[in-house]
C-alpha cells in the first residue's frame, strides 16, 4: 500500500508557502495572484491531462496529473483544505454504493 505522506508533505509546504515571499516561491506567487488565477491553473492542468491521455505516452500522463493534482492541492490550501479533507471523502464514498450514493451527492 502506497502511504500518503508524501502529498501530506507537499500540503504542509503549501500551508507554510502562504507566508514566503511570491518573488521566490512558484506557489506563493500563484496565493498572490488569487483565486482566479489559481482555478485556471487547474484548468489548464486538466487539459493538459486530456492532451497527454491521448498521445499514448503514459509517463506524459503520470507527469501532467501529478501537476494537476499539485494545483488542486494548491487551491485546496488557498480555501483552507487539504489532503485529509479529500482523504476522508473518499473514504466516506467507500462506505456508499449504488442508489444510496446518488441519493447521499444531492444531500
Ligand atoms: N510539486 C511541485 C510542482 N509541480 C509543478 N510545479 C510548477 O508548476 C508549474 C506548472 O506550470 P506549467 O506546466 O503550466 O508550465 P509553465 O508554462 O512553465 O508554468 P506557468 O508559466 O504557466 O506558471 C511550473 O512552474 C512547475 O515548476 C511545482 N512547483 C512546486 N512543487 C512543490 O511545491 C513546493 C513549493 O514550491 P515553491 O513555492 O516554488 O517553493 C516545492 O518544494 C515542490 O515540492
């Protein structure tokens, strides 16, 4: 079983990135520019995922989805959330099957 103390790391330098400098952090820039600009990351991110699942190269998809989830993560921080938050859905949604979890996203 893969551990998530890796993406836990990451998270806790995005927290402590929210108090650097933006001229010599990739990540404190991106809190500076705002919320815009950071959901455009990620929409970027995400085409650029679409783009590489279907060029054949998979370390090309490996790659682009580690940067999308990296600036999921960021936006996760910038609204106050992280890795655990995302962790406990999924396993929430573990829990949930079928009928029920249609019925459980519209509550
Ligand atoms: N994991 C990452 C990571 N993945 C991707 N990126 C950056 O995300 C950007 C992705 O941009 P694109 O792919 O769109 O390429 P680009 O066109 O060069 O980027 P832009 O000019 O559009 O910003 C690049 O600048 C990458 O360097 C990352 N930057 C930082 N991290 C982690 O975040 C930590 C904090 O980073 P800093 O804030 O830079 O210290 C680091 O220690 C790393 O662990």
């Amino acid at each position: 079983m893969i551990d998530l103390e890796v993406l836990r790391r990451v998270s806790d330098t995005l927290e402590a990135r929210k108090s650097a400098n933006p001229d010599s952090s990739y990540v404190s820039s991106l809190y500076a520019k705002g919320n815009d600009a950071i959901c455009k990351k990620v929409a970027e991110e995400a085409a650029e995922t679409i783009m590489a699942a279907k060029d054949g190269d998979r370390l090309h998809l490996v790659r682009e989805v580690v940067d999308l989830w990296f600036h999921s993560l960021v936006l996760l921080r910038h609204h106050g959330l992280g890795v655990d938050d995302v962790v406990a859905e999924f396993r929430r949604r573990e829990g949930i099957s079928g009928i029920d979890e249609k019925n459980a996203r519209n509550k």
